[in-house]
C-alpha cells in the first residue's frame, strides 16, 4: 500500500491524516512506475538484450549456412551468419548494423556480405537438415 511521505507538521493539523491515506490507483501505479525507472537493477539491460535479440533473430529469419534462397533479385546460398555485433559493423561498415550475412549468389558465383532484413517476398528453395 503506498502513501505520501511527509514531514509531520505542527502547522498543519491535517498533514497527518494526509500521510496516512493511501494513494489513488493511478497515482500508485505512476509512482511505482517512477520508483522503477529510478531504482537500479542487478541486471538492468536484460529485458533490452532479450528483446534485442528476438529482434535480430527475426530480421535474420531462416537463413542459416547452407540455405539456398530466393530474394527476388538472386538465387543465394547462406555461407555464414555473424551474430556478433561488432563484427558486423566491421564487416558491413555500418554502425547500427547487428549481424552479417556471407551469401554466395549461384548466378555469378560472387560472394559478399548482406545486412537485409529477411522479407515477406523472400522464399527458401532448399533448407538444411
């Protein structure tokens, strides 16, 4: 149950019943929020890591060495996938950039890195066991 902390006073005779009240339920849950976000953790940039990586899975999608697919430009192969952060900006010279994708385009047989988000119009023609 939360209440309004205050100094006693002796000016005020209602300030002790005041104290004593317990607070609304919109303003206790405004409160909590607050004393949450200015409460440090044990583990504070959990829940952001977690969610960062469903994030980054789901922007990799499928792919996963050995995947041939189709992403409407080229017939690709997966060679690798860097998930590692900072290997990525290396490799892809981008600073936002969460994970790299070495593909092999079967066409030209060029390979090079891609940092795509996996799409809607993406299809998987062979997967890997």
């Amino acid at each position: 149950m939360n209440r309004i902390a205050q100094a006693p006073s002796s000016t005020t005779p209602d300030s002790a019943k005041f104290a004593t009240e317990p607070l609304p339920a919109v303003a206790a849950a405004a409160l909590h929020r607050l004393e949450r976000a200015f409460t440090p953790s044990t583990n504070p940039d959990s829940t952001h890591d977690e969610a960062l990586r469903r994030v980054v899975a789901e922007q990799i999608g499928p792919r996963e060495p050995g995947v041939v697919y189709y992403d409407g430009d080229s017939l690709v192969q997966v060679r690798a996938v860097v998930t590692d952060p900072s290997e990525a900006r290396r490799i892809l010279r981008r600073r936002s950039a969460q994970y790299a994708i070495e593909i092999i385009d079967l066409h030209t047989g060029d390979s090079r890195f891609t940092g795509a988000v996996w799409t809607g119009s993406d299809r998987v023609l062979k997967a890997v066991a």
